[in-house]
C-alpha cells in the first residue's frame, strides 16, 4: 500500500517536477514483471526499474526490517484513507525504501531512508531540494 501511495504522491507533482527540469526515477525490488505490472496497474507515469538483489538499496543505506509502531500505524490509515488497500506482496517485504535527490554531478541533494512502512520523506522538502534555474 505504501509504494501505492508513494507513487501517487509522484505522480501528483510529476508536472511540477519535470517543470524543474528533473525526473522521478523508483527503483523496487521485486521481478522485472512485477515492475511492469506496477506500472500498469497504478498509472506510474515515471520510469521505474527493479533491482531484485536489492544491492541498491545497500549502496544507498536504506533499512530493512519490519517494525510497527504507532507512527507505521498512523501511516498505514493515512495511506487506507487515500485509497491505497494492501494487495499481496510482491518482492521484499522487508525493505523499505527512500528517496535521494541527485543533482547533475551526481551529489546528493536530498536523502530520506524510510524507517518503517509508510515513512515517506516529506514531498515539499523532496520537491524544494530540486535546483532553480
């Protein structure tokens, strides 16, 4: 329900984005099928990608595990009340995920390693990270 919500939220702001001269790129972790069907499925009208060996999210220092707390909970009804059910879980359950912004030499601008389900890097701070021409 989270990468549901998560790309919904981009796709909301994508104009936004682009008008900023930058991208949205996910990468899950999951089959390349499963990556597809995502797409498909959800209207992700951003490139994604699939690294099911989750070497990425390693590189990146993104947690896993699985813990619930009242803040996993209260996220978990944030995402239920904008329409985004569980379905059956594809790929890694257990690794979360993030957001890094890079800017054009490859610095990180912004970095966000969810620490539980639900998460999420606040969207105004992700979109205010992006450089102004």
């Amino acid at each position: 329900m989270f990468c549901r919500e998560q790309a919904a939220r981009f796709n909301e702001r994508l104009a936004e984005i682009k008008a900023l001269d930058a991208q949205v790129i996910a990468i899950g972790n999951g089959t390349a099928l499963m990556a597809s069907d995502f797409v498909e499925r959800f209207n992700v009208r951003f490139d994604v990608y699939t690294d099911p060996s989750r070497k990425s999210y390693d590189a990146a220092g993104m947690v896993r595990g699985l813990k619930v707390t009242t803040t996993g909970l209260k996220g978990a009804w944030r995402a239920l009340k904008g329409g985004h059910i569980q379905g059956r879980v594809r790929g890694d359950a257990m690794q979360q995920g993030g957001i890094i912004v890079l800017g054009r030499n490859g610095e990180a601008l912004f970095t966000h390693s969810d620490r539980e389900a639900g998460d999420h890097a606040d969207l105004e701070a992700v979109v205010a990270s992006l450089p102004r021409a």
